[in-house]
C-alpha cells in the first residue's frame, strides 16, 4: 500500500511530466514573497508549541529558537524576555529562550519572524558512465552553433567552486590544493571532517582519482571547493549555522567564485517554505546567482513496513529555489534501462505548500568516494568501508550523494557556459533528463540525470532535443521543465542566451515542451491520490525523535542501501 499525507488536491489523468501548479500558494505566502528580505510571517512553529501543555510547561532546557530582525530589535528583545543570543545571522540571530519563557517571546508583538532551530543531518565509477560525465571529461567540446563534442577544451568543472556545506573536509590527495577555504560554523576546533559525510560528498562532487581499482573520479575532477563546515562528529548540526554557511557563501561569492552551493542534509519540513528561515538563506542565494542543490532526503518508506511515503521532502529541498535531487539505483551497471528509484529516497509533493518535488533524480545508491581519516563513520559502520591502504573507500547510500553528482554536474554545465543562472542550469538539467522506467514524478522529477545532454543542449542553439549514446544506449531527452513561479524572472532564461526550442514557454514560471499540458492539480500514471492520507499513528510520529528542546536528530545516522 501506498500512503502520504491528506490535502486537498486533485489527482488526474496521465501525462508524460508531472505537473503541478501549486504552486497554490495562500496569500500569506505570497505576502511573505513579496519583499526582499522578507519580513516573513511568524512561523507556526512555536505557536504549536505554546498552544500544547506539553510544550509549553515549564522544562529544564532551553529551547533554541532562530529569530529574524535588525541587531536593535535581537537586542531589544533578548533584554526584554533574558534571552541568550547564541549565534548572530545576517538577518537575525539563533537565541536560547529560557525555560518556561516561550509564550512571552512568541507573543511579543516587536518579534518578526520566529522558528525553531531545528537540528540538520546530511541525508563513483559508474556514477560517471551512467550519468555521461565521464564523456564530458573525455571529450572537446567549444561553444558553437553544432552541438558535437569537437576541438576545443575538456569540460571537469575548472574555474567553478562549490562550496560544501556539511560536515567538513579532510584532506586528501584527491582534493589536492583545489579547496580554497575551509570555515568552522561548530563548536569542533577546526573544519576538518569528524563525521566522514562531507569528505565523502566532496569527492563524489570533485573527487579526481578518488582510486585506481577500478579508476573512479568525482562527476567534476577540475572544480574547486570552499569547505564550511556545520555538522558535528554525530552527523548533526543547527539550522542556524547552516543559514550562517550560506549566508557567508553569499558574501564570498565573489572572491571564491562560488557558484553553487551542496546541502547534502536537511531536516523534517513542520512549515511551509516562506516560513522557514533555512529556506529562506536558500532563496537569498538564488537571489545571488548560486544554484543552491539540495538533498530530498531520506524518508520515502516506513521504518517497519516498507510501504511507500509521499510528501516527506526535507527543508530546504521543500523550497521552490533550491534544486532537489532524489536518489536513484543504477543497480552497479552504466545502463539505465535497468535504473530505478531507491525504496528510500523522499517523495513529493511538498507538505505543506504541495509543490513538485523533487526536482531530478541522480544515482544515489551505494556509492563509493572518499574516505576521511578516523571518522565517526567509518568506525560505527566497517562493513561500507571498501577495500585497504590509498584505494580505501566509503560506500554510502542517500539523496545526499544524488545531490553531490548533481551539484558536480551544474559545475560542468558553468565551465562550458559560465553565464548560465540558477534558472538556466535548472532547465538545462530538466530539460535534458530521460525517463526513469517505472517511476512518477514525485520520486524523479523531470527525469534522471544526463549530464552529456545538458552539455550538448548549453552549447546548441537549434537543436530541440539532445539525445546521447550511454553505455551503448540511445538516451532520449524528456524535454521538460518544472518549477515554482516565484523562480522565474522576465528574460531571465533568453538571458543565458539559450534558445531550447519553440516548444518551452514559460507562464507563471512552470515552462512546458510540446504537447505537455499543465492544470491547476497533479496528473500521475499510478493512480496516487492525496485522500488517501496517512496517519501518525501508522508510525510516523512526532514523538519518533522530534523533541522541540533539542530539535531533530536521526538514531542511525546512516542510509542502508537497497
């Protein structure tokens, strides 16, 4: 049985693409997008809180709260309520509110924007074949008015930085002298990688002969890399350093040439997009010119059961500006016909704003890269540390890696067309993606992954479609593109200077290939409906290991593979 949550959207018809227009928004959405920075409304969050004996009764903890206002207002209000402000943000600050003190502070009538703090975790051989980077890196490619590989340059992401937002970089000779900076947003003493998580995501971004047996390398073995770290030995972090990573990356886009950022974790989504602070610092870096990639995450079956969940997309993949990745299964072979979605991987819509999601699908299956030196990781769980001495690795499984291969993919896409802007690369990738067999859309998006089709369409300008030889098959594109409206900005697709084809038109920023329809409501091939519903109580429970003192924490800290 297939289960998701109950809401009120019409499930109709079968199409090719998902299409969801919904991107029906309420008008305290749209309000909270209509300035920028937004003085969003107060999230419903701590109001929940408050409104619950159990919560609001009097605790021996603080509770952690992420606070949206000028320096004069975090000030005004820390003295008034004797709150601790833990972390200054750019926008804001991350504050504790002592214990029995939250409903005075939420109903503050000076307070802005208040959310929890939540708690974030992060969520290649044949990777590279069966995504076509490894053509990329292989072929010469120039910018022309023909589309095939000829003299010119090799595409592996030089010039192009990705800054890691995870749990740190160890160094290692696959990395060598490409990361620029590394920034400890914890409390650990430096950014070097505790966990093993983020080494592993960088090497699957930019990891150059990550081993020798078999040879393998990251999807762009040229790019660089700015390590910020905010996650602890645990795989754990705030949401607050997170948002203070992102908006640091902002500020230093330009000396790095920071173009995209990887957020390779994420926590439950309690509150719509507009509301939440994480998707926010997101939105403040499209704003910026960064495509921000964001892992689905991990929570598309029951712990117990094993049945399918919908709608348990992470923030901030649940915003409409981030590009978010679910992780598919090559099943070890460089064919895709005999690729599928993994059991795990999240499922869309959004929750609470019922947007598409995710947005693409990228092998996410055990994954083997870089292994980081004595990481918490690799001693809690030996049996993914894959073979001895320098050829060691680790395999790992999640949406986390998909994003990784992605976010190494628009690296790719920047080095051929460094004008290309977040809206541009998302419909190069859309666009370019072939069909999934057996899967919908809310578990693929568009489609998966075809790197060497997004490459050829960057550097067409005539061509309508970009079909690619891959391990011996003809890869078809799925020509079409999905996003929220607020991600479209006049002009901003003819600004990259791509011409895709009569057949993509843009209305309310959802843009369409022919003969691909689009109606206020989701058109799916299974059957799925939202009235089915879902209940707490068939397992998914608040109590589960949300506890709104500590924020929210995963028990294994680990993605099994299928």
């Amino acid at each position: 049985m297939t289960r998701f949550p109950a809401a009120g959207v019409n499930a109709f018809g079968r199409l090719l693409v998902v299409v969801l227009v919904g991107l029906t928004a309420s008008a305290a959405v749209a309000e909270a997008q209509s300035a920028f920075p937004r003085r969003a409304l107060l999230s419903p969050t701590p109001q929940q809180m408050v409104a619950d004996d159990d919560f609001s009764a009097p605790s021996d903890d603080a509770t952690r709260l992420v606070l949206t206002g000028t320096r004069r207002q975090i000030n005004d209000l820390a003295s008034r309520h004797g709150l601790r402000i833990r972390k200054r943000l750019a926008w804001g600050a991350a504050v504790d509110v002592p214990p029995g003190m939250l409903r005075e502070v939420v109903d503050d009538g000076e307070l802005d924007q208040a959310a929890i703090d939540l708690r974030v975790a992060g969520s290649m051989d044949v990777s590279g074949i069966s995504t076509g980077a490894d053509q990329a890196w292989s072929n010469q490619w120039r910018i022309s008015g023909a589309f095939k590989p000829s003299p010119g340059f090799p595409v592996n992401g030089t010039g192009v930085t990705i800054a890691i937002i995870d749990s740190g970089i160890d160094p290692h000779p696959a990395l060598s002298g490409r990361v620029l900076a590394s920034v400890n947003f914890t409390g650990a003493a430096d950014a070097t990688d505790d966990h093993g998580h983020g080494t592993h995501v960088a090497g699957i971004v930019a990891g150059a002969n990550i081993s020798q047996n078999p040879p393998a390398s990251g999807v762009a073995p040229g790019a660089l890399l700015v390590n910020l770290k905010v996650l602890g030995a645990d795989g754990s972090g705030y949401t607050s350093d997170v948002i203070e990573a992102i908006d640091w990356a902002i500020a230093n886009r330009t000396a790095y040439n920071i173009r995209i950022i990887n957020l390779s974790l994420g926590h439950p989504s309690i509150e719509s997009w507009a509301a939440d602070p994480l998707c926010q610092a997101v939105e403040r870096a499209y704003h910026a010119g960064i495509f921000v990639v964001a892992a689905a995450g991990n929570r598309g079956k029951h712990p117990d059961t094993g049945e399918k969940i919908y709608g348990l997309i992470d923030s901030p993949g649940v915003s409409p500006y981030a590009f978010t990745v679910g992780a598919l299964n090559t099943f070890a072979t460089a064919f895709r016909s005999d690729d599928g979605v993994t059991t795990y991987s999240s499922r869309g819509p959004t929750w609470i704003d019922h947007l598409p999601k995710p947005d693409i699908g990228a092998p996410g299956n055990r994954i083997r890269s870089l292994l980081g030196t004595d990481t918490t990781l690799a001693q809690a769980y030996p049996q993914f540390v894959i073979g001895t001495g320098p050829d060691a690795v680790l395999e790992l499984s999640g949406s986390s890696m998909a994003a990784g291969v992605v976010s190494g993919a628009a690296a790719l896409l920047l080095q051929g067309k460094p004008a290309t802007t977040p809206l541009g690369l998302r419909v190069a990738l859309q666009y370019s993606s072939s069909l999934v067999p057996g899967s919908t859309a809310l578990e693929t998006g568009v489609g998966s992954l075809n790197v060497v089709s997004a490459l050829k369409g960057i550097f067409s300008t005539k061509a309508k479609s970009f079909p690619a030889l891959i391990a011996g098959e003809l890869i078809a594109n799925q020509q079409g593109v999905f996003a929220a409206a607020v991600v479209n900005a006049p002009g901003a697709v003819g600004a990259d200077g791509i011409a895709w084809s009569d057949g993509i038109a843009w209305s309310d920023g959802i843009a369409w290939a022919d003969g691909i329809a689009w109606a206020d409501g989701i058109a799916w091939a299974d059957g799925i409906a939202w009235s089915d519903g879902i209940s707490w109580s068939d397992g998914i429970a608040w109590s589960d290991g949300i506890a709104w003192s500590d924020g929210i924490s995963w028990s294994d800290g680990i993605t099994l593979p299928d």
